[in-house]
C-alpha cells in the first residue's frame, strides 16, 4: 500500500501543474500549490485494459470513444463521428470523422484507425466475442483521412449501436497479438482520461484529457482502486478510501439514508440464470429435463432473500428491451410441475430423495465465477431449492471456468441497447459469446430476420417469435435481473440515476466529463 500512497502523492503533484487548456487558451492557471480533485472508485482487479476483446470493463469508457456514441436513455448519438450518412440500395454507411481529435499520446485519429480496429474484431484469429456484430460488414474503405464507409452484405438495424465500439489507435497496435500486447497495459485512447499510472494488483490512475473532443473533464483524476471483495468495499467507503463504488444488496442497505453518501439504485438489462452447457454429455441425456429445473426455481424467494427485493423475476433476455414479448412460457414457480415434468420423462425417486432415470440421479453441479457474492449466493439459493425439488445440484467454485467441460455455470448477460446485442452473439448458433455450445434453427433465423428489418413492426414479430421458441427449448432457467446498488459520497454529483445500466453495472460512467467532486 505505500507504494500505492506514493503513487497517488506523485500524480496529485503532477495534475496540480496542469489546467484544462481550452479552444480559447483563456483558462487560468490554478495556483502552483492547489491539490487536484480526486474521485477514487472500488474497482475490481485488471490483467489487460482491452476494449476490442473484453466488453464489460467499466474502464474503457473513461479511456476510449467509438464512432458514435450513447446518450442517458441508451440512445445512439454521434461519438468520434460528428455525422452520417447510409445508402439503402448498397447497405453502405458513411461516418465523418472529428476533425482535431487526438490519441492521448497527441497522435492524430484517422480514418485508418477505424478501418484496423474493425477489422481486428472480424479477424477470426483474434478470437473477440464480439466478431458476430460485424460479420455482415463485406468492405470497410477509407475514403480520406476523415471519412470510412462499410459495406454490408445485408441491413443490420443494430450497426449504429455496434459503432460505439472504442476505437484503437492502429500506429501503435499494428503487427501487435491483439489478445497479449503490451499496449492492453499501457493503453491510448481518445476518452476523457488517459493512463497516468498502473500500480498492478492496487491502483490505475487516470488523468484528464485537456483536449477532449466534448470538453475537458472537471475531475483532475480518477483512480480506480483495486478491492476485488465487496465487503472489503463497504469497509473502504465508510472509512473515507473510497468515493464511488458498486455494492452487493447487503452492504449497500447500510448506506441508505446515511449523511454523507448517496445510494443509486440503478435499473439493468443484466440478469442472472443457469447456462446449460449443451457439449456436455449429461444434457444429450437430459435436455428434456430443463424446463422441470426451470420450474423448480423460486426466483422471488431469491430476490427477496439474496436480492433483498432489488431485481425483478426473469424469464427472458429482453424484458428491459422494447420488443420484449410478455406472451411466452415463463416456467412459474411450480414444484408439482417440476415433478409431473420428471416422471412423465421415466424418472422414479430414489431412496436418497432425489430422482433417478435408467438407474442414473438426476443432478448437476453449477460453477460459479469466484468474486460475484451475488452469482454465488444466487447459484447456492437455487441449488438448494432443485434439491428440495428432487434434483441434487451442488454449487462449485472453480479457479479458472472449463466452458467446454462443465455441466453449466451461473451466467450473466444482458444488454440495454439494441434487441440485437446479446441475443445475436449469445444464443445464435457457432457465435462468438455462445457459451452454452447451443443450437436452434428457428432461433437463428428468426434473429437474423430480425436485425436484417428496420421496420420496427417487423422486427417486433420476429423477437417474438425468438423469445417464444427459446422459451421452449430453453438454453438457461432465467432467474433474475439485478439491480446495480453503487454509493458514493454526496460530494460526488453528475451521476446520472435514471440511466438503465447494462451488464456488470455498466454505463455509469456515460457523462463522467461532466461529473464534480
């Protein structure tokens, strides 16, 4: 921790040297001994800051920008793009780009970084999970430095979302593993702050960018502080250590009306659920058994008791979506049925009080993500309530996931944004974040009717129809969405409390040039 101390005292003295420079240059200089003002957030720890790779790190936000840009309602607005303009008859997009944006290391942004991020993402040897968004894009051409144009081989509604993908700088990523480069640990971007310091394990300082397109930040520095546990958390934000942070349900109930600190208890798209890992053998066997798991679950005895009410029961991937449909199979809360489901398949109850079938039990074990107190108190809730149900499930917390050997995991997804994201990539057959190795024809065509239509009348039928077969054949028993529980000190103001947030919490950090401390 000293070194930790020594680093933040050596990037306060060096922001109390600088002052946002402005178009104008009239800005004052603050005085030579004036400390900066600091926001430290609790963050979990980082091997790799890798935007192109990794989507759900609330990081990249503060040290990246995409061409375009989203808003607090989730609305897609311009970003590194200042306009453009699309071409129905060759389904081609045309962004034009900012003219004066730097890279942190005062590199002008081009064109050409836009063209090799993209294509860096599509590249099947770089292994990004987000591939899928972009694999109708046939020809990406850089018209001049300030203009690219992408030729799709078809319409996707959903392609101005996935141009908020933050753009990386190709002079210093060129030739470079995009999974291992040095770069993801010393990053550059065009965001509102920039890499000061990376102390691993304890601290990343981030400094403003004084020339940032939309405006210099007013908070000098953020420092994401590196406590992985989240009652370590609470402890460091009642002690003063921390400004801002995301808390499980239990922690952050003691900040509730507290002097000196707000609560946000953010709405989501991100939910929790049982992935079943469909390349392994059990499910070959068993898949008919699912909806009887489904059915087992009390996912509102799980929001009150581990949730403590802060969520709502799930049953699908877009009920924070506007193309939801409300007119599917939701498996309520229904032991008889779980047992009716069981026996009707040929399964008999053993001596040990759980089920059996051709002399095997029925049972399964969950593997669970170590760090989430929320997924695993979840997985042990409901591992408990098959077991009542006559399905021994067990809980396990494995040092690093085996997603093709488990027999399923505590999974979370979820997306505010376009119907598309997180549903295309996850549940589409052979996509780059389908986790569960599962496959269903109707499924697969219905999502690509689906982003395929700009007509949202069309594309209402379709998502329907979606949620409707993957209700039948399920891939996970949905459980819950959480809601995202941050405090933070009431010096803290900017926070946008009505924004839905997307997974992990993410998207709090959509304003943070405006916020103040």
């Amino acid at each position: 921790m000293k070194k930790f101390f020594a680093l933040l005292l050596a990037a306060a003295l060096t922001l109390a040297l600088a002052a946002c420079g402005g178009g104008s240059g009239t800005n004052p200089e603050p005085p030579a001994d004036s400390v900066p003002s600091t926001l430290v957030y609790g963050s979990g720890d980082y091997t790799r800051i890798n935007p192109a790779m990794d989507e759900h790190c609330e990081i990249n936000a503060l040290l990246f920008n995409g061409l375009t840009a989203r808003d607090g309602n989730n609305q897609v607005v311009p970003g590194l793009a200042e306009s453009w303009e699309y071409d129905e008859t060759s389904c081609t997009y045309t962004f034009h780009i900012r003219s004066g944006v730097q890279w942190h290391d005062g590199q002008p942004l081009t064109a050409g970084d836009v063209k090799f991020t993209i294509e860096a993402i599509m590249d099947p040897e770089n292994g990004a999970e987000n591939a899928p968004n972009y694999e109708d894009v046939e020809e990406i051409t850089v018209i001049d430095e300030q203009t690219v144009a992408f030729r799709l081989s078809a319409p996707n509604a959903a392609f101005l979302d996935y141009m908020t993908m933050a753009v990386l700088p190709e002079h210093l990523l060129e030739g470079e593993d995009m999974q291992s480069s040095d770069f993801f640990r010393a990053p550059v971007g065009t965001g509102p702050y920039k890499l000061a310091e990376w102390d691993v394990g304890q601290a990343i300082v981030l400094e403003k960018n004084e020339d940032y397109y939309l405006g210099c930040p007013k908070i000098d520095q953020i420092i994401f502080k590196i406590v992985g546990d989240d009652n370590a958390q609470a402890i460091q934000l009642e002690s003063g250590e921390l400004d801002l942070v995301l808390l499980d349900p239990r922690n952050a109930q003691n900040y509730v009306d507290r002097d000196g600190f707000t609560c946000y208890d953010m709405k989501t798209a991100d939910y929790r659920g049982i992935l079943f890992n469909f390349w392994n053998e059990y499910w070959t066997e068993n898949r008919d058994l699912i909806p009887a798991v489904c059915c087992a679950i009390d996912r509102q005895a799980i929001i009150d008791s581990v949730l403590l009410g802060q969520g709502m029961a799930a049953y699908g991937p877009l009920q924070r979506n506007v193309y939801n449909s409300e007119d599917v199979e939701r498996y309520e809360y229904n032991p008889e049925r779980a047992k009716e489901i069981l026996e009707s398949a040929g399964c008999t109850m053993g001596d040990n009080g759980f089920y059996e079938r051709n002399g095997e039990e029925i049972g399964f074990v969950i593997s669970v993500m170590a760090g989430e107190q929320d997924r695993i108190d979840i997985a042990q809730a409901a591992a408990q309530q098959l077991r009542e149900a006559g399905i021994n499930c067990t809980v396990d917390l494995p040092a690093q996931m085996d997603w093709g050997g488990q027999m399923a995991c505590l999974i979370g997804w979820g997306s505010p944004f376009d119907a598309d994201d997180h549903t295309y990539k996850v549940f589409g057959t052979d996509k780059g974040a389908n986790y569960s190795g599962y496959s269903n024809e109707k499924v697969d065509e219905y999502l690509t009717l689906a982003r395929q239509s700009s007509d949202p009348a069309v594309r209402q039928e379709y998502y329907s129809k979606f949620q409707t077969e993957l209700a039948a054949d399920p891939p996970y028993a949905f459980i819950c969405y959480i809601d995202a529980n941050y405090v933070a000190k009431s010096t803290v103001q900017g926070i946008d409390p009505d924004t839905v947030l997307g997974h992990h919490g993410v998207g709090i950090f959509w304003n943070v040039h405006q916020w103040t401390i």
